[in-house]
C-alpha cells in the first residue's frame, strides 16, 4: 500500500504516469508497505497466461524472494517508477522508506535494481549517474549504497508520522522497532538477494 498522501499523475510523454506526493512527507516515513491485498501468483500460473496478460503482470509485479510468485500490487504503487536518485528506499522488511524530504508535487520513486529483475533494460538518462541501464546483477555492486541510504532513513523513523506503520508485518515488528531504536543493525538488502544458509553448506563443503 502507497502512503496515503500520494496520487497517480501524468509525469510527461516519455515516463507516462508516476507517484507524486499530494502533501510534504518527511525523511524515514513508509511510503509504501507490502500488505495483504497484495495479489500473489504463482509463478507456473503466470507463464501459462495468454501473451496479453502475462505482458501485464510482467510489467507490474515483481518477483518473490524465492522467485515463484510474481507480486501484483493492489493500488496505485504498481505504477512507481525508477531512478537512479530514488526518493524511497527499500528495506527487508518488505516495506521502503522516504529517503530524503519529499515535496507536495515531487514523484516517489525507487532503484529498480534493488527489487531485482530478470533482464537488463535501458532507462531515462539522468544527470549525476554514470547508470544507464538496471541490472540483474546490481545488488553485487550497490548494496553497500543502499544499505547507507536505508539506515540514514531509519534514523528517523520514530519521529515522523507513521500512518503505514500498522501494517508491518507480525515477524519483522520487534526487528523493525531495535532497528529504529538503535539497538540492532539494519539487515543489509543483500540478504534478499544472497541465501545465507546456501553460502554456509558451501563453506563447509570448502
């Protein structure tokens, strides 16, 4: 779910629409939480869909942690688009953060490469990045980037309005709640991307 002080405006002919804020929502505020009106697909599903419609939820879902079930949000979110200077950073606590100050009339946006994707697509030129395209591979070399941004947003987390915040979810809340305060570590987004269990048996068998 997008935060409630957003709507779905047309940007300009080349992006199409985007997420704008209607009113000013400060750094550390959720700005969009994965919920439970979410649509979940599996994955076998989807592949079996007609071409028109599996062009669709192509283009709108993301895919799971573990790759078989393609996301579909319900409202408006589906249609945040990239940057390569997200407004939002994501978290792996399936819920992303405003990443800096954002102004009635700015878009919300986020780093396509952070959700991961299956190819390589080419993207708007911006000013101030080398980046031209998103990756499937980016998490190897920005996590470290997106870490930072996530934790400096978390630092104010307890002192904006969190009108999102009763949707985090029951396993992440005493997590997120250490994280805002201080007391833990902020899990690095790499763990959605890496499995850790996979990488100990490596070890072992090393």
């Amino acid at each position: 779910m997008m935060h409630p002080d957003t709507e779905l405006r047309f940007i300009n002919d080349v992006i199409g629409v985007g997420i704008v804020a209607t009113k000013f929502i400060p750094k550390g505020t959720i700005a969009w939480i994965s919920d439970d009106l979410e649509m979940t697909l599996k994955k076998d599903f989807v592949e079996s869909l007609d071409e028109l419609r599996r062009r669709v939820v192509d283009k709108y879902s993301y895919l799971s942690d573990d790759g078989e079930y393609h996301i579909l949000h319900w409202d408006h979110a589906k249609y945040m688009n990239h940057s390569f200077h997200p407004t939002c950073i994501d978290t792996v606590f399936e819920f992303n953060l405003a990443e800096r100050d954002i102004h009635p009339g700015e878009q919300l946006t986020c780093d396509y490469g952070i959700v991961g994707v299956d190819e390589d697509f080419e993207c708007v030129h911006e000013e101030g990045t080398s980046r031209t395209r998103v990756r499937a591979d980016d998490y190897l070399y920005f996590s470290q980037e997106w870490d930072e941004m996530a934790r400096e947003a978390f630092k104010y987390f307890n002192s904006v309005e969190q009108p999102l915040k009763h949707l985090i979810k029951k396993e992440y809340a005493e997590e997120v709640k250490a994280v805002a305060a201080g007391l833990l570590p902020l899990p690095s987004i790499l763990t959605l991307f890496v499995d850790e269990s996979e990488d100990d048996d490596e070890e072992d068998e090393a």
